[in-house]
C-alpha cells in the first residue's frame, strides 16, 4: 500500500506481488490490476515509487561493487602492513552493528604504524533482533549471540585486539578511557559507538553467552506459565512481542499498552494503520496513550490462588491486573562515560552531539574541567544509537554512518583535513517488522509517500544467520573457549 500524504492519495500493491521489479513496467502492472490507483493524484506517485525501487537498487548495486572493492584492497593491505613497536590505536568503544563495522573496515584499511581496539563488555555480539522472538519461542536462542572471533578474517595479524570490558569514563587529557575493572585504555582516536540501553527482554543485562541464552529461556518460562500478559511499549520490539506471544500461545489473553497515540512514533501513520489492524486481527488489545507506572513489588497483589499479581493504573483511574509485565520502553542512551568531565557534548536526551562529518562537538568548552585542547584536533567520534546524528536510530543507519567514520580518520591520519559528511538518505529509515511467526511487513518512507509491503517471513531466526555470516563466525566458535582469536582479559 502506498499512500501520497499530500495529496490523500493511495496505491495498492496486490499482496501475490512479494514486490514490484525494477524493470517492471508500472503502465502493464496497473492495465494487469496488480496495481490500483486510487484518487485523481496517485501518478505521482506512482512515479516515486517508481525512482524509490530503483534508487533502491542502484545503491544495493553499489553496495555490493563497494564491498568486492574493498575486499580487493584488503589483500593489498595485508601484504603491505607492518606493525610498528610503537603503533598508535584507534579505541572503538561498543560492538554492535556501529562498532564492529568500523572495527572491521579499519583492521582492512589503518596504514602500518596503526592498530584498532574494540571493547565491548559482552563476550559475544548480541542480536538483539531475535530477542522478542527467542523471549517466546525456544530452540534457537544460543543463534543470537554470534562470536567475535571472526571480525579479523583477512586483515593483517595483530592489527585488530579484542578487548571485554566496559567504559567507565575517558580521560581526555591523558587520551585514555578507564574501564570499571580498573583498567585503562590509551587511544590517538576515539569511537564511540556504545548504543543505547533498553529493559529486558529487549536488551539482555547478562554478559556471558550462557547467562544470556539463560535469561532468554527466563522470559519463555514466564511467558508460557502466564495467562494475562501486558506488554508496555508500541514500538518495533513491543509490538514484534506480542505478535510472537499471542501466535504462539492464541488462547493468552495479550495487552499492548503505548504511550501516544501513534504506534511506531518514528514513522509514518500508514504503518501505525496496518500494524494495529494486523494486532486487531491477532486478538491483541491495543492500549494507546496511557502511560501505567511499572508496578515494584509494593504493588504486587494476591490472586484467589495465592499468586503474585501486576496492577496497572490507567489513565481514567481504573485499574487492571495481569501475571507478567514486560517492559519495551525507549531508548536510554548509553553515555555516561561522558559525565561530568564532558557534560556540554550531551544534548538534554543524553545523546552525544555530533557535526556533520560525525565529530564530536562542544567537549572543549572550557566549562568542563577534564576537556582539554586535545579535543581540537577532531579525534572523537561517535555514531549510531548513542549518536545525535538527525538519522533514524536503526542498524542500516549505523552502516552508512561507519563508513563515513572510517573514511574520515583514514584522511586525518594522511594529513587530509577535508572531511566526509553524513546526511541521512531514505533507505536507512526503511524497517522490516515481523508479525507473528509467519507474516512480517517492509515499509519506507520518503517526504512525499510511504511504501508498505506484507510479505513471509524466510526462516525461523529472524535473521541470525546472516549475521553470523556478516561476522564471519562459524559453529566452532560458538562454544567459549574454543575461538581462535582471544579476548584480551589483560593490557
């Protein structure tokens, strides 16, 4: 379903169609009734949709030729690096989409004299994707948490140092960072790339690969023991939740409660359409603009069977109880490593600000008493989550953005002081979101029409796989202890 905002106009796409081709003539599909217009001005739009799909392509095409030229390049680069006794080390802060993205691409690309490390306090990357899914269904949670061990295949040995631990603050006058267990870090650039923190079952709080398939298998145990289930939050992790829960187990009484009026707040109200339908149709009760206090355990109550109940108070006052509570609340950013020392590079909702070329900003003010000169010479970053960049909050954002970080420390180690910048395009915004086991839909949304497909979901891991291909991580990695490449306990 297309629908032109300006104009009130819409396009409906036949569901047979997984999607329209990019040679497909919109003129045969239309005269094909595959593709009804509706209203006086939806050519228009069609003529969008048209340059969408095939912007679309032409940047999966360029993509991909990027990716076959850099792994050309990586070759050269192996054979060319030299490790130097005294290398100067990019610190990548975080290990997620943002953080081994540029971990990977600067371990193909630093110049000899250079290392990067990555610190992360997870000992395996977490997906957080699947974790709706995994919190629900069993089987296959061990899938979403994919070894490190495999972000260095192909780049020179010794260039990239895995690092578990977690960022208490930095230190911008030594140009180190200090970690929680006492350790510190030295660094010549800085990458911030830390995210952004969630309540469980959206993000986990377990460190090790055991303890978080231990915490997932948690949240299935409730969810299968408990009848009346309330889930807070209408964003993609909540809703994806509950679909799974009330698919998995149809005769659970199932209660999405959001904040606003508008599921999916940063998009457009096409989807928040269609997703309400589709959690209508699933027997899903739908709760918008409330905003229940998360009960403590003062406010546990008894059921006739002795059982611990939740009372959530609505906003006319009335209340309503359910077995289990689950929490799918915003994003919180995690930046607190920047605080106090560098409070004024904070905007009010805790993101880090940027510029243009993903630099950070106002650390050097002179107000903060452990920022120094050293800030000026441009040698922090940071990106995605964590990031006041303007772009949308999702991992296809944190990719383009990595990309533009890696080039700009590349041309500030040559000397090249005229920067990339980052301007966010469509295609990052784009969202796939499952609904249920089975259904999923595809929206994007440009200034003048939102595109919305239904489709089938491939597969039952939510996309684990191909993570684990992205990270170039096999079965003998995924037991701890058994990685070629060691997590560095000590510096």
């Amino acid at each position: 379903m297309l629908r032109n905002p300006t104009a009130g106009s819409e396009l409906t796409v036949d569901t047979r169609r997984r999607s329209i081709g990019f040679g497909d003539n919109l003129k045969e599909i239309c005269k094909n009734g595959e593709l009804i217009f509706l209203g006086p001005n939806s050519l228009p739009a069609a003529i969008l949709i048209s340059i969408f799909l095939k912007y679309s392509h032409c940047a999966a095409l360029l993509l991909v030729l990027r990716q076959r030229f850099q792994a050309i390049y990586a070759i050269i680069h192996r054979k060319t690096y030299r490790m130097l006794p005294s290398s100067r080390q990019v610190l990548v802060l975080g290990g997620s989409f943002a953080g081994t993205s540029v971990a990977r691409r600067l371990a193909n690309t630093l110049p000899s004299g250079y290392t990067v490390t990555l610190l992360e306090k997870h000992s395996h990357f977490h997906y957080a994707f699947a974790f709706p899914r995994f919190s629900v269904v069993g089987g296959l949670e061990s899938k979403a948490f994919v070894p490190y061990n495999g972000i260095a295949v192909g780049a020179p040995k010794g260039i990239l140092q895995l690092v578990q631990g977690e960022a208490k603050s930095v230190n911008f006058n030594e140009k180190q960072v200090d970690l929680v267990d006492g350790r510190s870090i030295p660094y010549e650039y800085l990458v911030v790339a830390t995210g952004a923190a969630q309540p469980p079952p959206t993000r986990l709080r377990s460190v090790s690969r055991p303890d978080a398939i231990e915490e997932l298998q948690s949240f299935q145990q409730q969810i299968k023991s408990a009848q009346n289930i309330a889930v807070i939050g209408g964003g993609a992790a909540g809703i994806q939740l509950v679909a799974d829960i009330k698919d998995t187990y149809p005769d659970k009484k199932v209660t999405l409660i959001h904040s606003r009026d508008h599921l999916l707040p940063r998009f457009g109200s096409k989807l928040h359409e269609y997703v309400f339908e589709q959690l209508k149709k699933l027997g899903i009760n739908v709760l918008l603009n409330e905003r229940p206090n998360i009960p403590s355990p003062r406010n546990f109550k008894q059921n006739d069977d002795g059982k611990a109940r939740n009372v959530l108070t609505l906003a006319d006052g009335s209340q309503q109880s359910f077995d289990l509570i689950l929490p799918c609340t915003g994003l919180r950013p995690n930046s607190g490593m920047f605080l106090p020392g560098a409070s004024r590079c904070l905007a009010p909702n805790g993101e880090i600000l940027v510029g243009k070329t993903l630099q950070i900003q106002n650390i050097a003010s002179g107000a903060d008493s452990n920022a120094s000169s050293v800030f000026h010479d441009g040698h922090y970053f940071a990106l995605g989550d964590i990031a006041h960049t303007g772009g949308p909050k999702q991992a296809r954002a944190a990719l383009f953005q990595a990309e533009i970080v890696v080039q700009n420390i590349l041309k500030l180690i040559s000397g090249n002081s005229t920067l990339k910048t980052y301007t966010p395009i469509p295609l990052e915004g784009s969202l796939k979101l499952t609904l249920g086991k089975v259904n999923e839909v595809i929206y994007a949304r440009l200034p003048s029409f939102e595109f919305l497909q239904p489709a089938t979901q491939h597969g039952n891991d939510v996309g684990c796989s191909e993570m684990w291909k992205r990270l170039n991580a096999r079965e003998d990695m995924e037991e701890e202890g058994k990685e070629k490449m060691k997590i560095t306990a000590e510096l």
